[in-house]
C-alpha cells in the first residue's frame, strides 16, 4: 500500500473509531473500548515480537504493573487516573528495560520462558504486597466521569479518552518503527549480526524495545484498570499472556493495523465461540485459530496485503503485458 | 517529512471524530414478558475454577425441571448463563451484556469473590438484583451500601462466630492460638471469631500466627502454638495447610481441642492426606448435608436431588458438593419468583428476596432455615457442629445461629 493510501485509509478508519458513540451505547461501546486497550498491549508486543524478533510469554505481567501502577495512584494518593496511565507507561518502560537486559543472553524460546516466568511470578507477588495492592482482593476503583459538564455517559467519555491514547501510541508506533531505530530493531531480527557489522548496537537496541514494548503494555493496563474500575490479580492470569500471542499473530506480525484486527479477534471471537457451544467454547476458539492460521498464515493484515500485492502485480502485468512480478515479491510477509 | 504529515494528518482524523460523538438514548428495562423471566448468571465454565462450573449447569437444569413442569406462575425461566473464566474483567463484560443486551429481570448466583467485587457497584448502581451470589465473603451482606446485593451460603465471619460462641459455652479455661492465612479470607474467619468472643477475646487468645498463601510449610507457627500452652486451636487454613497442620500439631504430640474451618473440611483433600486418625476430634461446621455421607441416603432431600440429578443432569457427578448447593440455591431462586407473584419489577424481586422466612431447603440440615430481611442480607446463618470420629463428620449439639440466639 503506498503511503498515501494508507494515510486516508488511517484517517478514515479513526474517524469512523470516534463516530462510533452515535451508534451504539454502554455495554458494546465497553467491548470497543476493552479492543482499544488490547490493540495498544497488542503494538507493545508486536514492537518486541514483530518487529524485533524477541517472543515473550509474558507480557500480561506489564499489563498486570501498567494496571496496578494505576490503580494503587488513584486508590492511595487519590492522584486524577489520567496522570496514572504516563506514570505506568514510564514505569514498565523502565521494568521492562532492566528486565531486557538479563533477558539478553537468552534467545528464540529460552526468552520465550524466561518471560513466561515472570507472567506466573506476578499474580503471586502482588499478593504480597497487600497493604498496597489489596491482596486477592485487589482494589476496587471509581469509574470516571466526563468532565466540563460534556452531555455524554461514563463510557462514552471512557471510550473516546481510550480511543485518542490508542491513536496517539499508534501514530508514535508507526514513526517509530520507520525511524531509524525501527530499521534497527528490525535488521536485528532479521540478522544480528549483520546488524551489529552495520553499527547497531544490538545489546542496547534489544533492551530499548523490550522496555519501549513493556511500556505500551503497561499503558494498555492502566488503562484496563480505569475501564474496568477493579483490579485483581485474578484478572491477568498467564493466560493473558498467551492471549497477547495470538492476538499479534492473527492480526499479523510487524503490521500495525494487524494489532486492532488482532485485538477484534482476542476480543470477540472467544464470545463467539461461546455462543456456538457453551459446553466447549476452547475447542471452538481453537478450531477459529487453526482455521485463521490456515487460510491467513501471515495473520489478517498479512493476507490483506497479499491480496493487494497480488491485484497490483496483476494489474502491472496486464499493463506490461510482460511477465509478471516475481512470485516471491507476493509471497513475502508484511512489513 | 511525510511523517510529520501523517502524524498530522491522523490527529486531526482525531480531533474530527471527538467532535462527532453525542450522547446515547436513555433505556427501560424488565426482562420479564407474559410467558418468560430472564435472569443473568455468569459462572467459570473454563480457566482455573472451572470445577465450579457444574453450578451453572446444575441451575440451569433444575430452571429446566421447573420450566417443563409450567415454570413459575405461568412464565418460564429464560436463564442465560455465559463463562468468565473466573476472570474479573470478564465478569464485567459478561455482566454487562446481561444487563444492558440481554435486559434480565435479575442476576443471580455469580461465583467467585474477585468476579462479584468487580461488579459490585456496577450491579447496585444499575439497580439490578444481584442474588445469592456464590462466595463466602462477609461483604455481600450490606443493604445499607448495597441494597441490591445478596449473599447465600454463610459467610467465613459467620463461621468464626460459630465457634467462639461453643467456645464460650464449653471451655470456660480456654487458652485459644489461632493460626490464619494472612489475607482477606483469614482476616475474616479471625474477626468473626474475635467477634463471638466479644470483651474476652484479648483474654482468651493467646497466640495468633499468620502464614502466607506463598509460604512452603505452617510447621513452626505450630511449634509456636504448641509452646504458648493454647489448649483451643482454632485452624484458619485452606486444605494444603490444613494437611500439614494437623499433621504437624499430631506429631509433636500437640492435642488441643482443634477446630477447623469449614474450608478445609473435605475428607478427601484433607484428613484423608493428613491421616485419618491424626483426623480423629476435629471439629468443624457445617450447613449442607454432604452427599458422600451415608446417613443421608435415606433422607428425602437426599433421594429428591438424586432423581432430579438422574433426570436432568445425567452427566453430573453425584459426590460432587456442588451440584447439591446449585440444586438449593435454584430452588430459592424459585421461590423468591413464586413469592414475587405477578410484580416482577425488580424492585419486588429484591423486596421479596429480602422477605425470605423460615423457608426450608431439602440438602440444608434438618432444622435450619432461611431468613432474610430488608437488613440482613445473609440468607444462611445457621450451621451445625461435626466431630471427626475417624471415619466421617458426626453432627452434635444443636443448630448454632450467629445472629438470633
């Protein structure tokens, strides 16, 4: 797609996001705002994952800081929750940097593992600390109301604050992952080595995506914590984590409009699934997964991209009436 | 830079939607038409407490059974349950959807204590009646902050009066060490148990050890009590614990009057691990006759509930607790419809579900009761004394109840 396109596609798609409140209310405008939520956990990871080639396991438990981080300023200090969600964000960016850096000797799976740890260690460990966390419990939070007297309902408000954080962390996402940092993060997934050969510093690199990916999270968290209005370590069991997996997979790696398709997915196909049989809605939910995997390897966005490669070269082809593109120019992944 | 002007260019797209937005129709609800009431569940079908989920589809069969002998007052019960994998935010979802979408006349019987927190002033704010929910934390039981909340089986400060008032009777010279878990549930067995013991309690505890759930034995904080000379040692632990602790208190020769709380009363999970005979003079409470218990096999209740389970519910496991607490919590659940008549408004569902009197479930034990009023939203408050005879729980005394001697 070229740039243009992709601009007008953007401000179309985000103008219709914030129409949305037109047309429907309470509890379905909640389902939208909980896929804004997942579509920015979602660019975190995707930053890591996608983009720089590093799997984690655990990024429920950013999710899990970002959220209490949250809920512990505006239950303890009674601190407005819009300061709450950069505070989260500024602090998984540091949990995640550290964590990034003894992270570093591990690589593909070992990484994948050692994260995986830290998504069961945290439920466990905020029980702990219960004065501030409310043990299993948790903490019971208010939800806000829109300000300046503004004539529209707690979702509603909720729903446009979430919609313009997502915005806002994807416009940064999408600059920077054609920064030269994001050809960085990207020639090191692709090969390190050569990578480290050109200059990139791959140590530094790796440990900045990994804090840079914590820090979305984190703000998908704290976010998570003022639209449910309740946190508990109950809520960000290590299933999370694996959910975070299959949403940047089915929407497509290294794509950043695969992570809102990727979040409608996490989102509603588990309902879906549901709705078809109550009896054993994993096994339908698994049944949706192979079959997206199947017809969309690349995950959606890949496959959307395909098509449109394919019409272009077909269209070129026809216009040359020459050969067509090399097949593997249609084949490749988006990027 | 082309990427200064898509950033712009998005922001404005933005700002241009914000201005779009306006407010949404106000709504009424009911949830209740000439031939159908529609309640809500939400219960964990999947993830870690989806052993509990039998409970759903035990109500849901036992609302079946009613429904096809002419449902209540004429109307079916439509009853829609969905999964929340045990899962808070879920749980909001779930319940929203109930509540917003599917517009039922109430929710009912949402398990777990996290999941309810989270929908707790939601549900209260929304006016929605939010009944006989399925945990034992004392919280549900607060009409004056939450009058649309109501609890079911007794809650853990309940328990704990249970005991302090045997206590007070039988052991005038007790010497009490307690042992809980450090966190909500602990602290509340604990404050009922310091409750029922009123002006004394300072005098008659004499040791209180706490453990965390992350902690990998309770073996010192049982030499501890054993040392502080306590003859009463009331044991707030859940079944891993209480394993060891009995087993501990038993090999150190320890022999004092041992109360364990209900939580841990399971024959399979705990005395039989802890061994039977370092089981042997426990004692306990309970409400509900347990359905592995041979002297039940003759009792009504007891046969009512295995044809209904045969009938209905086929596939469900006849020693599972669960399935008999479902099939008495539905059976409540029918007769708060039956009492509402043909004013099903919410207001007098939960006007009615407060109006409960001396009404009689068949798997309670003999003799006790459920009464609720417009202040008391604990619907079970009776339980019944059970020493451990090395075999099963053999109920003695009479029916203790913790708020009307």
């Amino acid at each position: 797609m070229n740039r243009r396109a992709s601009v007008i596609l953007a401000v179309v798609v985000i103008a219709f996001a914030y129409s949305l409140p037109i047309y429907m209310s309470g509890f379905r405008l909640f389902q939208f705002t909980q896929v804004c939520i997942y579509a920015i956990a979602l660019m975190g990871l995707n930053l890591l994952t996608g983009y720089n080639g590093q799997f984690s396991l655990g990024h429920g438990a950013f999710y899990a800081i970002g959220a209490y981080i949250s809920a512990i300023m505006m239950d303890q200090w009674a601190i407005a929750y819009g300061w709450t969600i950069p505070v989260a964000g500024v602090l998984c960016l540091i949990v995640g940097f550290l964590f990034g850096r003894p992270a570093l000797r591990l690589e593909g799976l070992y990484l994948a593992l050692a994260t995986f740890s830290l998504a069961l260690a945290v439920p466990q460990i905020l029980k702990y600390f219960e004065h501030w966390t409310g043990g299993s419990q948790g903490i019971v939070l208010t939800k806000p109301k829109a300000p300046w007297g503004l004539k529209i309902t707690e979702d509603q408000w909720l729903y446009l604050v979430t919609l313009t954080v997502t915005v806002v962390m994807f416009v940064l996402a999408a600059n920077l992952v054609r920064s030269r940092v994001g050809r960085a993060m990207v020639a090191i997934r692709d090969n390190h080595i050569a990578a480290e050969t050109m200059g990139v510093d791959s140590a530094l690199y790796k440990s900045l995506t990994f804090g840079v990916s914590a820090a979305y999270t984190g703000v998908a968290g704290a976010l998570s914590a003022v639209a449910i209005a309740y946190v508990a370590p109950d809520s960000f069991n290590v299933f999370l984590s694996v959910t975070f997996l299959i949403g940047i997979v089915i929407g497509g790696l290294a794509s950043v409009w695969g992570n809102v398709l990727g979040a409608m997915f996490i989102q509603f196909v588990p309902n879906w699934a549901q709705d078809i049989s109550k009896a054993a809605p994993w096994a339908i939910f698994g049944i949706f997964l192979i079959g997206f995997m199947y017809v969309m390897p690349y995950g959606i966005a890949g496959a959307i991209k395909r098509l449109w490669i394919s019409q272009v070269v077909s269209r070129v082809s026809q216009k040359q009436g020459g050969e067509p593109l090399s097949s593997q120019q249609a084949e490749s992944p988006s990027r | 830079m082309i990427g200064r002007k898509l950033t712009a260019a998005v922001l404005a797209g933005a700002l241009l939607g914000l201005g779009l937005a306006s407010a949404a129709p106000a709504q009424t609800v009911v949830g209740v038409t000439a031939t159908e009431i529609k309640l809500g569940n939400t219960n964990p079908y999947s993830g870690p407490a989806s052993a509990y989920g039998t409970i759903g589809k035990v109500i849901g069969a036992y609302f079946k059974k009613v429904n096809d002998e002419g449902g209540v007052n004429g109307r079916k019960i439509n009853f829609i349950s969905y999964d929340d994998s045990y899962s808070p935010p879920k749980a909001v979802e779930m319940v929203r959807k109930l509540v917003e979408q599917d517009q039922v006349a109430a929710v009912f019987q949402t398990l777990g204590t996290p999941t309810n927190t989270a929908i707790h002033k939601y549900i209260n704010q929304q006016k929605v009646p939010h009944l006989f929910v399925a945990t034992g934390a004392t919280k549900w039981n607060d009409p004056k902050n939450f009058p649309w909340t109501m609890g079911f089986q007794p809650n853990y400060q309940t328990e704990g009066r249970v005991y302090a008032s045997h206590i007070l009777k039988n052991f005038p010279d007790a010497k009490i060490g307690i042992l809980y878990q450090n966190d909500d549930y602990g602290k509340d067995y604990l404050k009922g148990m310091e409750d029922g013991l009123g002006a004394n309690a300072s005098k008659l505890i004499v040791m209180k050890q706490s453990y965390e759930v992350t902690d990998p034995t309770v073996d010192s904080q049982i030499i501890n009590l054993k040392n502080s000379g306590a003859n009463v040692f009331f044991n707030i632990t859940i079944p891993k614990f209480a394993v060891q602790a009995i087993k501990k208190a038993n090999d150190i020769g320890w022999k004092p009057t041992h109360f364990l709380n209900n939580v841990s009363s399971s024959l399979a999970t705990v005395l039989k691990p802890a061994g039977l005979e370092a089981s042997k003079g426990l004692i306990t409470a309970l409400y509900m006759k347990e359905v592995t218990d041979p002297q039940w096999s003759k009792d009504k209740g007891f046969t009512d509930w295995v044809a209904f389970m045969k009938k209905y519910y086929p596939e469900g496991n006849l020693d599972d607790q669960s399935n008999a607490y479902g099939y008495n919590v539905a059976i409540l659940m029918v007769q708060v419809l039956k009492q509402c008549g043909n004013d099903l408004s919410r207001e007098n569902i939960i006007k009615q579900a407060a109006n409960l009197k001396d009404y009689d479930l068949p798997l309670l034990l003999p003799g006790m009761k459920i009464n609720t009023s417009p202040t008391d939203h604990a619907p079970i408050e009776q339980e019944q004394l059970a020493k451990f005879d090395g075999e099963r729980w053999v109920l003695f005394g009479e029916i203790f109840d913790a708020f009307r001697k």
